[in-house]
C-alpha cells in the first residue's frame, strides 16, 4: 500500500512554520524523518527541507516568487539611505553651499561699493531714466509679495475728490472705483462711495505720461488731471482743472494716495504735512502704503549697508523708517499695518486738526 507518510506527520509539533507560509500554500514541507533507516531518513530529509531563502525570496502566499532584492535600493545593515539618495544629499548640499558663497561674496562686494558712493539725499531724477522699464522691474517682486491686493484694498478706500500723488506708472489705476454712488462704508454705514474727480502728480513727467496713456485706454470716458510736479507743492486749484464743477469753498481733497512715495523724495515729512493740509480736515483721509525698515535688526542692517547703491541705481531709500516720518509730520494716524516682517507698511491717516474742526 503506497501511504504518503507526511499525512501521518503531525506537522504542528514537530516541524516550526515559517509566519509567512500560509495553511495554504503549496511549497514542498520537509518531511518527517523515517524510523526505519537513519541514513535513508537523513538523506530525504535533506532532500525534503529547502534551501535557506533569505526573506524576500520566500514564497508569498499565494505561491509566487517577489521581486529579487535590487542591490541599489536595498539599505545596508548599518546605515538605512539608499546610496542613490545619498548621492543626491551630497549633490544638492554643495549646490546650496555654492549658491550661499556666491551670494555673500556678491552682497560683500555691493557693500564695499555701496560704502564709496556718494549719493546725494535726493535722487528722484533716476525715475526719469527708468519710467521705460519701471513696470517689467517691479511686477515679478511684486507678485511675489501680492502688492497687488493690498493696493487693492487701499486703494478701494478712495471716495470724493481724490489725489494720487507719486503715481509712477499707474500701478494703482486698475483699482480705483470711477463715479460716486451711495452705498455701505467698511462699518456698515449710509455713505457716499466711489471717486467723484480723480488727480495724478508725478515729479517725473516721463512716469506721468505712462499713467495718463493707461488711464485713457482704461477709463476712456471719465475725466482726469495728470500733473508733473513736486507733490509738496499741489495746489487746491489743481482739483478744479479736472473737468468738475466744485461750488463749495474751500475745496479740499477728500482722499489723499500715496504708494511707494516716500522712499523717493527728499523731504517726506515736509511733504507728509503739506498733504495734510490739502485733505479735507473732518473727514479727508490720507491713504499710505509705503515700504521702509524692518521690525528685525538683522534685515535694516543689509538694508543700511546696501541702501546707497540701491538709492543711486533705483532712486529709493529703502531703509527709512516709515513710522517716525509719519508721526513727524504730525498727521493722525487712524489705521497702521505692517507686513514683510515689517518693511510694507500702510497707514490710513487724517489732518491732526480734524478732531477740533469737527468739533466746532
Ligand atoms: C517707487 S516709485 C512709486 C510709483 C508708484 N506710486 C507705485 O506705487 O508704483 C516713486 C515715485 O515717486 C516719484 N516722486 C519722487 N519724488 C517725488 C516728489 N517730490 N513729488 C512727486 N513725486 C515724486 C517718482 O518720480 C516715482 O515715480
């Protein structure tokens, strides 16, 4: 009778199960030594029991082979990275090296120039020169710091007659709102919105001819005035040339707007006060985004030892602390706001008198 003796073998007691064998599986078990012959059993033992497998190269349990171990990504006993992402570790730490050197011999060396430059205080005249490429040079940082909707949010607070000074090229112009309409303030309130004449003063007349052609092609039907002249120096007359018949006297403008401006004239708190003193006194505002100082040490001392080369190239002193201008000048400050870690700011200021004008 031909008996299969492993049916016979209690396999459980006698011969450990390897966890990954399943009940299942169909791979040769070793088989139960035979009583009869010692050397005979020796022999189908060694015939029954497989050779050792590492654990990757054990059958699954559905019986199929895995993958052999692939000799790049199998980590080492010892280390647990792969060599290919060691490899790329060490690539891209020299890269990053290389880049930190280049970068601070390139900023010792702006220094050492910046130091032997003499630059005058004012360098407004640069604008002159780079109104051309003045938009192409700003948009990416700009971008990068989404500027854009914060001159949206600042500029969208402008109602009444309103006066843009410093325009540059315009970059606010997309977001003004033309004619006036009744509607809710930011509290909720009944109020008047919306710009009921617009004004734009540029010391460069090459910067005031960009926004005049971008306000044309943009609002073709709405009237406006573009003037080159120092905005120390607008008149309250300069609101009348823009086409609005204004009865009441004295005229003021009742929104004030200047974005970048005071890092690029020679004088700001001067000019700071005589904005003050065209703003409609109880309820004119003066809207302020401005980038200056940092809250950090570390950054104004790059911007310090940098500032005379970026002034000379660009025409802005970037290093100025905006906050003492503003409290110079003696303006009232309603709102005050800081990002970039603290070198944007925006400031909603009014005339100082306006408390006691309102009063009385
Ligand atoms: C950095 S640009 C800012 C332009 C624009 N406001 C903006 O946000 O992109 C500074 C501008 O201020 C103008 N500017 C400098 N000094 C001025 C002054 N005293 N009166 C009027 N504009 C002046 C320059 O001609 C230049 O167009």
């Amino acid at each position: 009778m031909n008996v299969n003796p492993l049916r016979r073998v209690p396999l459980v007691a006698k011969w450990p199960v390897t966890p990954c064998r399943s009940a299942s599986s169909k791979a040769p078990r070793p088989q139960k030594p035979s009583s009869k012959s010692p050397k005979s059993a020796a022999i189908k033992r060694r015939q029954a029991i497989p050779p050792r497998q590492h654990h990757q190269d054990r059958p699954t349990p559905q019986g199929t082979q895995s993958e052999p171990p692939n000799a790049e990504t199998t980590a080492k006993p010892g280390h647990g990275i792969p060599p290919r992402a060691l490899t790329f570790l060490g690539i891209s730490a020299l890269t990053i090296s290389m880049y930190c050197g280049y970068l601070y011999a390139s900023y010792t060396r702006e220094v050492n120039k910046a130091q032997t430059l003499n630059v005058p205080r004012d360098v407004s005249d640069r604008y002159n020169t780079t109104a051309a490429t003045f938009d192409a040079d700003v948009e990416l940082s700009e971008k990068a710091m989404g500027l854009g909707k914060k001159r949206r949010d600042l500029i969208r607070q402008a109602r009444g007659h309103v006066l843009e000074v410093s325009c540059g090229t315009g970059r606010n112009l997309p977001f003004y709102e033309l004619g006036e309409r009744r509607g809710l303030d930011a509290d909720g309130h009944a109020a008047v919105l919306g710009c009921r004449s617009v004004t734009f003063v540029d010391l460069s007349p090459q910067m005031v001819a960009i926004t005049k052609e971008k306000f044309e092609e943009l609002y073709p039907a709405f009237p406006a005035v573009f003037r080159a002249c120092d905005a120390g120096k607008v008149e309250l007359s300069d609101l009348g040339r823009s086409g609005v018949k204004v009865q009441e006297a004295p005229v003021y403008f009742d929104t004030v707007v200047q974005t970048m401006g005071l890092c690029s004239m020679p004088d700001p708190v001067a000019t700071l006060r005589h904005l003050g003193s065209v703003t409609e006194p109880a309820s004119g505002r003066i809207l302020l985004l401005e980038h200056g100082r940092s809250y950090y040490d570390w950054l104004n001392r790059i911007l310090d030892n940098l500032a005379p080369a970026h002034a000379d190239r660009h025409g802005c002193w970037w290093n100025r602390d905006i906050g003492d201008i503003v409290r110079e000048s003696g303006l009232e400050i309603v709102e005050e706001k800081r990002w970039h870690l603290g070198t944007t700011w925006r400031y909603v200021l009014r005339p100082k008198q306006s408390t006691e004008k309102a009063r009385s």
